[in-house]
C-alpha cells in the first residue's frame, strides 16, 4: 500500500503540469514508448537494477519527445497523429525486443500491463525497503526537488510559454525536462501499477484537483491527496473483493473524478444545475412584476390569482415557486384572491420594463430591426440590463421617453 | 538624433519555407510609440515574433540597443496576444503579474517581497489593485488586458512589444491603456504594438511601421501615414510576392 501511495503521489506531481499543457495523452505515449529503453538497459547490463533501467528510460523517454516534435514541426504530421505513430511505433519494437532476447528470463509482460503490487512485499529488497518502493520513493522524492527548484519555471512555461522563453526560460527545455521527469516516473510505477494504470494516475488526480482548486500550488497538493486517498480505497477494495489492487486504485481514483464532477464549484454538475434554478427563478420573477405592471399600466380590471399568474409566465412548480419568493420579500401581494404589486415591486417592475422598452427602441432605431421581431430579444435581455447599460442606452438613443410600439418608457 | 532602440536589418521570416517576411529593414529611435500596422497575414505577430527571437530567421539579424536580443533579454517587455493563453489556468491576477518578474530574477531564484511589491504597484498602475488575488477566470477581456500589461509592467523594460492590446477590449481599458503607452513614452520607453484600428493610429502613436510581407514604409507618423503609402499596404493583393513565396514552398520555378 506504501508503495502504491508513493507512486500516485509521484505521478501526481508531474501529472498536474501535464494537464495544464494540455499533453495528457503524452504521459500514455511515454509510458508505453519507454518499453525498448527498459529492454536495451536490461540485455545491455543483464540486470534490472534501478540505475540502467532509469538511463534506458530517459534515453527512450527524450527520443520518443525528439521525434514526436520533429515529426509535427517539420513534417506538419497533426501533433496527436504523431504521438500516435511514434509510442506504438516504440512500444512495439519494445514487445518485438522482450520476446527476442529475454525468452526464458523474468520479464512478464503481463506484469508490464497490471504491475504487479500483489507481490511487492516478497520481492527483493534494497536499503530494507521492498524495490518497487525503494525506487518509487527515489522518483517521488526526485519530482519533488525539480517541482520545488524550478517551480517558477515550470508554472510560467505552462502558462505563458512564449513569455518563457523570451525570458530565457526556454520553454522547449522545459518541455524535455518534464518529459524526462515523465519517463522516470513510468518506469519507477511501471512494476508496481502497470504501464497503463500510470497514465490514470498521471492524469486523473490531477484533473480531479484541477476542477477542485484555483492555485496552482493547491491543485499540486490536492493531486497527490487525491492519488493517495485513491491508493488507500484501491487498496482495500481490492484486498475486500480480492483483485487487481493497482486495477481498484484506478476504479478509485475514477470514482474521485466523478465525484468531484458533481461538487466542484464551479464545473461541477450540482452547482450548474443550482446556477440555472437560480437564473430561471430570476427570469421568471423578472416575467412575473413585469407582466402585473403591464397590467395596471393598460388599467385593465383583469385580475391574476397566483394559479394563473404562474401559468402566465409559462407555469409548472418554478413559476409557482417565484411567485412565493415575490410575496416573500415584498415585492407583491395578494389581496382579495389576486395579485397586486406592492410600491417595491412597482419600482423594480418599472426598472425592467425601462429596460426592456429601451432595449426594443435601441433594436429599432440603431439595428434596424424590423418591429415585430424585437419583443423577443429583449425579453431575453431585460434581466441583465443594470442602471448603468439603461443610461448608456438612454444617452444614445434619440427617443429615450416612447418605445416604437408607442408605449412610454418608464423613468 | 537620439538612440537606435530596435533595428532590424535584412530579415527574412519563413514558415516551412514559405516566406511571410521579405527583407525587412528598419530602424526605431529610443522613446517613440509605434504602431505597426498592415492587413491581416501581414506579418505584423511575425515580425514581433523574430524580434523576441521565437521564431528563426532566415537570414538577416534584430538588435535591441545595438546587440543581439539574446544579450538584451532584460531590456524587453512583452505583452502575446491575449488569446495565447490557457485563461482557465489556476493562477491568481497577481501570480500572473509576478511572472513579469521571474526574467529578471533567473533560474531558481524565487520571487520574494520585493517582486511582490513590484506585482502590486503594476497592478494599481493598471486600475486592478483590487483584482489581486481573484482568479483569472473571472476577468473580463478588458481585465485580462490590463493583467497583461501590469506584467508587462512588473518586467520594468526599456523596450516593449505588445501584439494586438486593443483587440476586443471595452472603451474604459482602451483609454487606460493609451493613457498607459504615454506614459512609458514619457519615462523614456520605447513601444511597439500591433495594431488594427487605422482610424486611431494617428492619435495613439508617433512612429508607424507599414507592412505588408515587405516593408512599406516606417518613420514619423505625420509623414509615413500618408493616403498614399496606406493604399500600398492594403490597396490590391501583394500577388507576387505571394506567388514567389508559394514557389519557394514547392521549390519550383513560376509556371
């Protein structure tokens, strides 16, 4: 479990920078392009030591950006395109290596796919730690003193990059080193979660912190909660339904995602649909003071009882529910079974109007619009018109007192 | 005659070969406002580009100051265009000034007080003082804009380029930032923006450069904005040159 802790929290921290250049799916095309270095170093050295496994990775890791990036600059091969060709391209001299020279030795590829976290606790050991977590702690602890170093560096080549490198901070630079740092931590995760849990896990507590936070800083710290809260849930699903543990870690850190999607808030679903309950029930008491004030403007002795009035603004239980808010804060009241604006809601029935009859004049007189068609906009406008847009428009008609149908605008 | 800020000797630009810049040469004395102005494909963001070495010349050099730019990055203020950033990115208004500063302090260095200080009096230089610590989501065009330009601000530069600041930006900013480019004329600055509105060229700016692929024209704006040199810039479709560099692209002669 400490393991698949240090791992999440690893890929987190790079994870978060991917996301924000928008190169999520680089860290899936590393993860997998990595393959052949991992098999050179091996045939090469004969050991699956840290060391050569990392310079294997590396090397792999920069060739694989090398030629993605020569390919969509110079051959203008669409950069997901290139991406494409270049990590199935690598990956698959990676499987054609492994079956070539490393028949009848310990390379599973299975184990590439799932990782192998099961097993942690009973491989070798180095330094009285487990390997898988030796090294996973190397690479989190190596992540951590890049971000911390060149923090500055790395937030400004994500944002601005441009601005970057005309202050010298080469953002192609920039862009190797995360690569670089990108490929060290597939490998490290590689034994443990398998190579396509680290792409979730390079992404997905990242874009879970992503919805979640407005600093950078937080959203770094939030990630690497996040990947390792997924951690522990994975883990005890899986030790719960006994399956593949990096497999419940990924279901987890899923799991997060959706429930962030629900309460972020401000993409979050529950908010959006709070949000436009909000803006409808403000549409409709806009609809309903300005309907009443059209009334008594026209002195008709029609009178609204509440049924009638919130079918009049098109019904159902919001209309119902405006209404009640109207008679809540003053603005109308019923009096023998019908509803009347009180002085307050005249006022402010009167301030929309203003804004609607202003709004239908402005289409007219300086759109041309024909007459029939300009009711309609308005009435979608009228709610956003503050006192300070009525002005503007007041000061820039040439008749700011009729509205084109010859009704007065209110003052 | 006062100092040459910027020169530009010889360029050639090309993109895969295709050449949007052709054998530019100019020269803009220190302190002056100019508007480098052309249709659109002009070369105008190209031109800012290759000054600010992001994009590679062909042939030709920049000088900043009589040197090569890469020995005046600290001179050089700069100010994209506002779309060329992620806005959804989470940063706060003051993070995104403070990066105005990070040229200056180099590689590892953090910022401390003193760039903070420098973030904040650019920000009330701007009018968003009290923007400081809002997320740069929740700023309007006009806001981003000056966010920008309070960066560039905090980058304390003798020179500026500013690509397109008055593109989609509402009548308050765009006085502020008039307001703003004369007074970095003032101090002593030297300014140069991109700009689309002809009709303000005149008002807003002392020098002007007219492009269009090639170098129409560049000097003071009261002789250089003539009807005349204006009609060369827009009037009728440069075809030539078009068709020249399209054959460079395929590397074969005209048919």
């Amino acid at each position: 479990m400490l393991t698949g802790i240090t791992v999440n929290a690893a890929c987190a921290l790079v994870g978060c920078f991917l996301i924000l250049r928008k190169m999520s799916m680089m860290g899936d095309a590393l993860s997998h392009a990595v393959l052949p270095g991992l098999v050179v170093a091996f045939v090469l050295t004969g050991s699956r030591s840290m060391v050569p496994m990392f310079v294997g990775a590396v090397i792999a890791g920069l060739l694989t950006t090398f030629m993605t990036q020569t390919l969509h600059q110079y051959l203008r091969v669409p950069s997901d395109a290139s991406m494409g060709i270049v990590f199935t391209a690598m990956f698959a001299v990676g499987v054609v290596l492994v079956k070539q020279f490393t028949e009848g030795l310990h390379f599973d590829i299975g184990c590439v796919y799932e990782g192998a976290l099961e097993y942690v606790p009973f491989g070798e050991r180095v330094a009285g730690l487990p390997r898988q977590l030796f090294t996973s702690l190397v690479v989190l602890l190596l992540n951590f003193a890049v971000l911390i170093m060149l923090w500055k560096e790395l937030k400004l080549s994500a944002f601005d990059p441009a601005l970057a490198t005309t202050m010298g901070f080469s953002a192609t630079k920039m862009h190797y080193l995360l690569m670089v740092l990108v490929s060290v931590t597939t490998v490290a995760s590689f034994e443990a979660v398998g190579s396509i849990l680290v792409v979730a896990m390079l992404i997905v507590p990242a874009s879970t912190a992503h919805l979640l936070s407005d600093r950078l800083g937080w959203m770094v710290v939030l990630s690497v909660l996040i990947g390792a809260v997924a951690a522990v849930l994975g883990f005890w699903w899986a030790t719960y339904w006994d399956t593949s543990i990096s497999g419940m870690m990924t279901v987890a850190a899923g799991c997060l995602y959706a429930i962030a999607v629900l309460v972020s808030p401000r993409y979050g679903l529950i908010s959006s649909v709070l949000r436009n309950i909000r803006m409808s029930l403000l549409v409709l008491r806009d609809d309903v003071l300005a309907m009443l004030y059209r009334i008594e403007e026209l002195k008709s002795s029609k009178k609204f009882s509440i049924a009638e009035t919130a079918a009049a603004v098109g019904g159902g239980w919001l209309a119902s529910v405006s209404i009640f808010q109207l008679q809540r804060s003053g603005n109308i009241e019923q009096a023998s079974g019908s509803l009347q604006l009180t002085d307050q809601g005249r006022e402010a029935a009167r301030r929309l109007v203003r804004s609607h009859r202003l709004w239908e004049t402005y289409l007219v007189e300086q759109l041309g619009m024909p007459l029939d068609h300009v009711h309609e906009p308005a009435h979608r406008v009228e709610h956003y018109i503050d006192e300070q847009i009525q002005e503007q428009l007041a000061a820039e008609l040439e008749t700011s007192d009729q509205d084109p149908h010859g009704r007065q605008i209110p003052h | 005659m006062s100092q040459t800020a910027f020169e530009v000797h010889d360029m050639t630009v090309a993109y895969h070969r295709r050449p949007v810049l052709w054998d530019i040469d100019l020269e803009i004395p220190e302190g002056k406002l100019v508007g480098i102005v052309g249709p659109n494909g002009a070369g105008k963001t190209t031109l800012i580009k290759a000054a600010l070495g992001l994009v590679q010349l062909a042939s030709g050099k920049v000088e900043i100051y009589g040197k090569s730019y890469e020995e005046q990055r600290h001179l050089i203020g700069y100010v994209p265009q506002r779309e060329s950033v992620d806005w959804d990115f989470p940063v706060t208004v003051r993070d995104v000034v403070l990066m105005g500063t990070y040229g200056r302090l180099g590689w590892f260095r953090r910022p401390g007080k003193a760039e903070l200080e420098i973030a904040d009096r650019s920000l009330q230089h701007v009018g968003m003082g009290a923007f400081a610590k809002r997320q740069i989501r929740q700023l309007s065009g006009g806001q981003q804009q000056r966010v920008f330009l309070a960066r560039a601000l905090a980058q304390e530069a003798q020179i500026y380029f500013l690509d397109e600041p008055f593109a989609g930006v509402d009548a308050a900013t765009e006085s502020a930032i008039v307001e703003l480019l004369e007074e970095l004329r003032t101090s002593g600055k030297t300014v140069l923006v991109v700009h689309h509105d002809l009709q303000t060229v005149s008002d807003y700016f002392d020098y002007v450069i007219l492009l269009n692929m090639r170098l129409i024209a560049c000097g003071p704006v009261e002789e250089t904005f003539t009807n005349e040199n204006l009609q060369k810039t827009y009037g009728g479709r440069l075809t030539i040159l078009d068709e020249a560099a399209e054959a460079i692209r395929r590397s074969k002669p005209l048919q």
